[in-house]
C-alpha cells in the first residue's frame, strides 16, 4: 500500500508583494487540483497575517506528489516568489490517522 504525502506549507510574502503574488497562487492551485493523484489542495491566508498563505494538500503516494513537484507551472510558482518571501518557506509533513 502507498502512503499519502500531506503537507502543510507556510509562505511569509513581503506585504508589497502579495497583491501579485495571489492572482499567480490562484492560477497555480487551479493547475494543480487537475493533477491526478492530488486528492485536496487547500489554499488559504492566515487572518492575522494576510501576507502569509498556507497550503494544505494530500497526494496519493510519494511519486505523485515528486511528480507534482517537476510540473512547470509549480516551477514557474516557486520562482516567481524569488525575493518575495520574508523567509524560507515552513514546510511540515503529516501522518493521517
């Protein structure tokens, strides 16, 4: 049997760059909720912290979430915040049970 992957991801964007970052967010995760093997793909933004979105997704085993990882437009996503992030991005892995 094949694990799920399920990540919850944290994207502190500089304020000035946020309004930009979203329409290109939006399109990405519209992108990504096509991909067979992706079972939920979340995306959110912390009240308290507007400029900071959070992702939670579920794929079906570990070769589709690597295989989701090489797609261009993900690619495209993660370069494109290059210089607008206030930090590194916090990635946390989880188990279901």
């Amino acid at each position: 049997m094949k694990s799920k992957i399920i990540t919850n991801a944290a994207l502190k964007i500089n304020p000035e760059f946020i309004e930009l970052v979203l329409p290109l967010a939006i399109e990405t995760k519209n992108q990504i909720l096509l991909e067979e093997g992706c079972e939920n793909f979340v995306l959110m933004r912390k009240n308290e912290e507007p400029n900071t979105l959070v992702i939670f997704a579920v794929y079906t085993s570990k070769e589709t979430y690597n295989w989701h990882l090489e797609q261009d437009y993900v690619k495209h996503f993660f370069d494109f915040l290059n210089g607008k992030l206030i930090t590194s991005p916090e990635v946390t892995y989880l188990e279901e049970i």
